[in-house]
C-alpha cells in the first residue's frame, strides 16, 4: 500500500468515525423539533453571514438618516416659535447624557441657507 492510498483511507476512516456523532445528532433534531429549528436558524445565519449584513444595514441607515434628521431639526428650529423651540431643545439636551441643557442653542441665520445645501 503506498502513502497516498494510506491517506485516502485514514480519510475514509476519519469520515466514518465522524459520521457516526453527526448522526446522533441529528436524530436528537428530529426527534426533538423546536432545537430543530433554533440550529437550524443559527446554521442559516451563519451560512448567509447575517452579521456582516446586518451591521453593514445598521451603518449606512445611521449614516443616511442622520443627516435627514438634522435637516429636520434646522427646520423645526425655523418654524416652531420661541418657546416651544427652547423646550424641545432642552428636552433633547436632557435625553443626550454629553450635552450640556445650559448650552444647547436654536439655530439662528437664513433659511435659504438650508435651500442651498
């Protein structure tokens, strides 16, 4: 027998010896439908590599709606009055743990500004 034959059936032997643990394995999933169904989902997930994914989703959500959202804020700044702005603004501030309620300001300047941009 020479080598590359003994490699061929020590792998035919390691496959066996596998096969016999995944087996048991799976039966215990079909018996048992629920833990079926949970690796399956985490197999597929793995498989489609959801959390690449899903952290590419989260990346580019965050940068395409932050700039809407503050777009929206400058504009609530322009047409809410004076008292109602300085209340959603102080609101925000204590929300935001990094801002400081006494020097969070409204906006002020040209609204074509925001037009032009």
């Amino acid at each position: 027998m020479n080598e590359h034959t003994r490699d061929r059936a020590s792998g035919t032997r390691g496959r066996r010896a596998l096969k016999i643990p995944v087996q048991r394995v799976d039966g215990f999933q079909q018996r048992h439908r629920s833990l079926g169904v949970t690796v399956a989902v985490f197999r597929k997930f793995g498989e489609d590599r959801s959390a690449n994914l899903a952290s590419m989703l989260a990346f580019w959500a965050f940068f395409s709606i932050f700039p809407l959202l503050l777009v929206l804020v400058t504009l609530l700044g322009f047409l809410l009055p004076v008292s109602m702005k300085d209340r959603v603004l102080s609101n925000v501030a204590t929300m935001l743990p990094l801002l400081d309620p006494a020097n969070v300001q409204g906006l002020s300047g040209a609204w074509w500004a925001l037009i032009l941009a």
